[in-house]
C-alpha cells in the first residue's frame, strides 16, 4: 500500500510516520510537500504531529491554506483515506474536514504521557484490526487537545457515531480523572461522517514497536492496511 | 489605515487563561474585578480609501482566517 506523508515547515513526527510504514509495516511511502499539489498517486494521506507553521495564530489555522491541504481536500471528498495524527488532527479540524475545533489544555500544560483510550468502534478502515471496547495505551504531547464541537455538532457525531476513541482509565470506563485535556465527551479520535477522515491526538506512530513501550498503535496502521486490501 | 481586530474566546467557552489572570489580580488586592477574559490582537495595516471597504475586506479576513468561528468572536476596530 502507498502512503503519503504530508511535511509542512514544523512538522515533526513526518519521520516517525515514514519508519512506522516503512520499516514496520514494509510499505512504500512517499513524502508530500505542503507546497505541493501532487498526492503522488497514494492511497492514504497521513497528516503529522509537529507545529506547522509555528502554531501562529491557531494550531493548523496556515497549514489548512497550503496547496496540499486543496489536494488532501478533494482526496477525502471522494473517498480517500486522511488521517491526521495531533497536529494533523488539528488541520483537519481547522480545514473543515473534521467538524469542531481544539481548546487548550483545561490545565494550561503541554502534557507529554501514555493515555489509555478506548475503541468505540471497529468497522471503520481505522479501527478494524481492534476488538469493540479494547482498551489500548498510546502517548499524547499536546498543548491543544481539548476538542470542543456545539450540541447540534455533538448530536450528529453521537448520532454517527463518529468519536472511535475516548480517553479511559485502565479499565475502560470514561471518567474525568482520565480525561487530561478536558476534551468534550473524552473525545481522543473522531472520524467524519463518511468514516474515511480520521483525526487523533494520540501517537499511533510512536507506539508501533514493543521497544518503544506499546505496540498498539500498530493496529491503526494495520487496520488502513487491512481496509485497502479488502476493498 | 489601521484595523486592530482582537479576538477572544466566546463567552460561552470556557477561558482557564482569563479565570487566571483574574485569581492573580485578586491576590494583588484588585477588588473589583468581575471577568478578565484572554484574546489576541491584530494589526493590519491597509491601503483602504474607505472605512466601509476596509471594514467589508477585515470582516472577511476575519471570517476566513483570523477568528475561527466555533471557539471565537471578534472585534474591528478602524482607525485612520
């Protein structure tokens, strides 16, 4: 499978991505300049962490006006597959792709930690290769993450079904002691209504290798490989 | 001429920055502080003839890029 990796100035988990789906996963990867329009002929766009742009003005508020983001736009459109992984679940937000927008932190910190999350859902090309309700530990390093959206727009992602990964604790129940950004209804990962956009604070990248202290964020990888395949 | 658009949060959204600054104020001995509310601010400088045409041009920016509209309100302020 053809991966594009989008690199926007201040990306910084582009490389992190590339070793997963290169080295890991022993898939063909391809970088995508923001100033770009080409998606190379990939099959799924994977939009960062890092700070593009510096964070200026609002976490991907510059990085939604790059040519790439016109490309990955029209991608999603017809039906390609986007996942946004911190920072790029911050563009998606931002570029209208995903609905809502992100707060900072309820605690005003940038919180660098493993979190648990909860996968809500598994028939989507994100989550197939995980069990309902499976409890996975991946890291967060986010200033933004506390995902807010107003109630007709929570509606409809409750109604969709829309939110495949809630912050718990070890056991899976959703509680505020293990929500750490505040973010509305625990939300850690939101796909958009089609299911084929994904954005998501934690690091599935950094959680690939057992080395690294989890290996679980393998299986959203695994999952895109898998939803690919079957097609 | 010069607008200066500053940009807050909506008073429905929560503002840990604001709630701070206000807490601080009050352990300086600031009494009567009722509401201390963060935002950012903007200065454009245009080559605008008009107030209305500036005011029409900074509106859109406004829509467009400086304030996201979920989280955010503005004001425009003119000044020649």
């Amino acid at each position: 499978m053809k991966f594009g990796v989008v690199v926007f100035p201040g990306s910084n988990c582009d490389q992190d991505c590339v070793q997963v789906l290169r080295d890991v996963l022993g898939q063909e990867v391809v970088p995508l300049w923001h100033q770009d329009s080409s998606l190379r002929g990939c099959e799924c766009v994977v939009l960062p962490g890092g700070f593009s742009y510096g964070d200026y003005l609002r976490t991907g508020a510059i990085a939604k006006l790059s040519p790439v983001m016109k490309s990955v736009a029209a991608f999603a459109k017809d039906g390609g597959l986007v996942i946004g992984i911190c920072n790029g679940f911050q563009i998606l937000l931002e570029a209208g792709l995903l609905p809502g927008a992100m707060l900072r932190n309820t605690s005003l910190r940038f919180i660098c930690r493993y979190v648990n999350l909860r996968v809500e859902r598994t028939d989507t090309p994100f989550t197939n290769r995980f069990q309902a309700g499976q409890v996975v530990r991946m890291p967060i390093a986010h200033n933004e993450g506390n995902y807010i959206v107003d109630a007709a727009g929570l509606k409809r992602i409750t109604a969709q079904g829309q939110a495949l990964f809630r912050y718990c604790d070890a056991d899976g129940q959703v509680t505020n002691t293990a929500n750490p950004n505040g973010s509305l209804e625990a939300i850690a990962g939101l796909c958009n209504e089609a299911g084929n956009v994904l954005g998501m604070m934690p690091h599935p990248e950094r959680a690939s290798e057992p080395a690294l202290g989890s290996a679980d964020g393998r299986g959203v990888f695994e999952s895109l490989l898998s939803a690919v395949a079957y097609r | 001429m010069i607008a200066r658009v500053s940009v807050t949060l909506k008073p429905s959204i929560l503002d840990p920055q604001g709630k701070t600054i206000h807490q601080a104020l009050e352990s300086l001995g600031f009494k009567g502080v009722t509401r201390v509310r963060m935002g950012k601010l903007i200065e454009i400088e245009l080559k605008h003839g008009s107030k209305a045409a500036a005011k029409r041009d900074v509106e859109r920016m406004c829509r467009k890029l400086l304030a996201n509209p979920i989280v955010e309100t503005y004001r425009i302020d003119l000044a020649s």
